[in-house]
C-alpha cells in the first residue's frame, strides 16, 4: 500500500519541529509494515513538481505548488500532485492538517477518487489560527472533514476541537505522537549539570520570555544554576534584548555542552540529534512555559522527550500539558503568565534532589506507551480501513 502524506511547507532535512518531527519518526517505521510512505511537501517558489529527495529511513519526498483553499481551484496548481499521485500509484492520501493540507486531499479526491485520511492538527484553533474565525474557512473545514474517510487526533482535546467544526465520531480515531524510546535509553541515566531547560521554537506564544523575567528572582535568591533557551525563531532578537535590559549575562551561539558556565542566560541555537538528546538528558529540569492566551499545543513532543530522558518538569497549565498528565506526566504545574510561581517551583526542583530523582523515574516509566512503532500499527490499521472505503 502507498500512502502520500501531504505536508504544505517545505522540507528536508533540516526542517524542525511539529508536524515535519511527526513525519520524520513515523513515515520509516511504516516502511517495516508494508506502507509506503511517499511525501507532498508544498514550496511557494515551485511551479511543477521536483524530487524525489530521499529523508533518512529511505522516504521519498517530492516538492511542488500547494493549493490555497479557495473557491476557485487552480488546475496549474493541482496538476503537480495528481501526476505524484498517477506516477506512484497512490492508494490513500494523509493531510497532515484540516484546512490547507486537507483541502488539497478533498480536491485530488474529487480528481482521482482516492480516499484520504485527515489528521487534527493545531491549524484548527482560533487561538492559533485568526482564519479560522471567519465563517468561509470554517465551512471549508466542515467540507473537508465532511469527504474525508477517516479522522484522526493527536489527543482528546484535538478531537473535541474538529467536532466542534463538525462531528464525525463515526469515523474518527484519537492516534497520540510518539517517542522512540530506545533512542533515548542510553541518555536517561546522564549525570546532571547545572542548568534549567526551555527548548522549543523562539516564538511569543512558546513563552520563553516568562523564564527570562523569572531568572532575576532565582539569581536574587543565591542560585547560580544557568538557564539555557535552545531554539531558533522569530522572537530571538527580542529576547537577547530582553536578557540584557535585565542585566543578565547573555551567551548566544553557545555549543560546547561540556561546561556550562554559572549564572548565565545561554542561547544554543537550534539543536538536533544526539546534542540535543544530551541537552535535554543533562539538565537538571525542563520547562515548558507555552503561553495558551497566544498558543495552544495541539501535542508537545518535547514534553516527551523530556518524559524519555527521565527529567523532571515545570509546564504552563494547557489542556495538552494536562492530557499527558492523564497519561503519566509528572510536572509541576503553574498559571502560565505568573513569573512567581515559576520562580518558586524552580526554587522547589533546584533545592530537593530526591524530588527531581522521582519525578523522572516516573516520566520513564511513564513513556513507554508513547513509543512510535505501536503507533505506527495504528495508523497501517487506518490506512487499511481508508483503502477500504
């Protein structure tokens, strides 16, 4: 069985985060049970179709112009894809979102009558999405979910949110993200260093200006542990200039996880790989300061991660931090915007060592029933159903 997954920004290699880790760790894992993933990556400087390039785990991608939900449909825009789809013989298609990606499902269903999968992902909150405020782009939604064969949620509240677009619980399936949790087995038991964590993308709604106004009161308080920010983003330049009005002795560009230096906001840059398996393994506790009032999570892999490392944790109060605490998750839990209780939960971890120890040993164990390759069962079990329909 060949499955397309259509995914509406470019990539390769180097792309990060979301959805393109959710295709890194699944699409290699379905190869084993015999699905073929093949990738639909949209890039606004392309007019026909280019690749394939092949991602690790030997998945091809190919490139090409990404239909704009609309009312007019662009034939010069859909061609690219219909031609993937006749080339290698798709069977069914995986939107990889419900408006852009999931309109473009609809359409080549309408073409070629391939039944296609949606998958829930954050593109549908208001909170994340002003679009998805207006009446025309909800109706699009409604439409798209409407044809499509199967439904799929990353969580709960994932689903609540594509229900209240339109209800398809006869046909929807809650699917979680996953972790590959023998990748991360020979970094659990790392030996501490004495930092704090936020990793994730430099934006506004990731929160990551919460610990910068919080580091103050811990270094008020006699701590000389150093908080580390690895990411890139668009709010970089803001917080490096945040640091130093705080009067914060800023590091950016910083590589050499070896020795961290005390008393210092240290930015890493984007990390990947094995850096950031030891980043996050070495740490003495991982914060996670999404804000939901700009950003909602539709799932935060980095929480897992976090969870395979056997760390401890201080999250924002979001309805995903409090989907996987119905899973397992320990964290300590705090009012996103109040920079005091953060102050004083990261006082509470950095002071009680035995209270760090548990916590993680808890998340470990509590991961397992993340790991990818059952997840990868589920969703060949999907894919068989929408074949089918």
């Amino acid at each position: 069985m060949r499955v397309l997954f259509l995914f509406p920004r470019p990539l390769d290699a180097r792309t990060s985060g979301g959805v393109a880790e959710f295709l890194y760790s699944l699409t290699p894992l379905l190869n084993d049970l015999d699905v073929e993933p093949v990738i639909y990556a949209g890039d606004k400087a392309l007019s026909k179709l280019t690749g394939p390039v092949s991602l690790p785990g030997k998945v091809s991608v190919y490139s090409g112009p990404f239909l704009k939900p609309g009312w007019f449909v662009s034939r010069r825009r859909l061609a690219p894809v219909l031609e993937l789809c006749r080339q290698t013989k798709i069977d069914v298609v995986h939107a990889q979102g419900t408006y852009t990606a999931g309109f473009l499902a609809m359409q080549i269903r309408k073409q070629l009558h391939i039944p296609y999968v949606v998958t829930s992902h954050n593109d549908i909150l208001e909170t994340n999405s002003r679009r998805m405020k207006r009446w025309n782009v909800k109706q699009r939604c409604r439409n798209v979910l409407k044809h499509a064969s199967i439904v799929t949620h990353l969580t709960s509240i994932m689903e609540d949110a594509s229900h209240r677009l339109l209800d398809t619980r006869e046909k929807s399936v809650t699917i979680g993200n996953g972790i590959d949790c023998s990748a991360w087995q020979a970094y659990a038991g790392l030996p501490e260093q004495d930092y704090l964590l936020g990793i994730g993308r430099l934006e506004r709604g990731k929160g990551f200006h919460i610990l910068l106004d919080m580091y103050p009161e811990l270094l008020a308080r006699g701590v000389t542990t150093s908080l580390v920010i690895a990411g890139k983003g668009n709010a970089e330049k803001e917080l490096h200039d945040q640091a130093r009005k705080l009067g914060l002795n800023l590091i950016t560009d910083f590589s050499d996880y070896s020795q961290i230096p005390e008393k210092s906001v240290i930015f890493t840059g984007y990390v990947r790989g094995e850096a950031k398996q030891r980043l996050i393994a070495q740490s003495k506790c991982i914060l996670f300061p999404t804000q939901p009032s700009l950003w909602e999570e539709a799932f935060s892999i980095a929480q897992l991660e976090a969870m395979a490392a056997g760390k401890a944790m201080i999250a924002s109060d979001t309805a995903a931090t409090r989907y996987l605490q119905s899973s397992g998750l320990q964290a300590l839990v705090v009012e996103p915007e109040n920079v005091n209780a953060w102050a004083s939960q990261a006082l509470l971890l950095l002071r009680d060592n035995d209270l760090r120890r548990q916590s993680g040993m808890a998340n470990l164990r509590a991961v397992f029933q993340f790991d990818w390759r059952p997840i990868a069962r589920q969703y060949r079990d999907v894919y068989a159903r929408a074949s089918r329909s």
